[in-house]
C-alpha cells in the first residue's frame, strides 16, 4: 500500500468516523500527508532514529 492510498482510504473513513474521533482522525491524516511530503515512502520500514531533524 502506498502513503496515497493511505491518505485516500483515511478520507474516505473519515466520513463515516463519529464526530468524537474527527480531529485524531485529521492528526493522524496530517501526520500521513507530511510524511509523503517529506519523501518517507515506507513510514513502517522507516528507522526514524537516523534521519536528520530540521530545527
């Protein structure tokens, strides 16, 4: 599964989330977004303990 079709699937639930749950489902959402941005194509494969951090 690519970060798209992650991001595209985590929309589509999002219409169907109960209200409650709407801005972990954005967080969540963001957090997918950014990492796509950032060119983190495997985020699960990802060792996060390497990359450089912009401060």
């Amino acid at each position: 599964m690519t970060n798209e079709e992650a991001i595209k699937a985590l929309k589509e639930i999002k219409t169907y989330t109960a209200a409650s749950l709407l801005d972990e489902l954005d967080y969540v959402i963001a957090i997918m977004e950014k990492l796509n941005k950032e060119g983190i194509k495997e985020p699960l494969a990802t060792d996060f303990r390497y990359l450089k951090v912009d401060k």
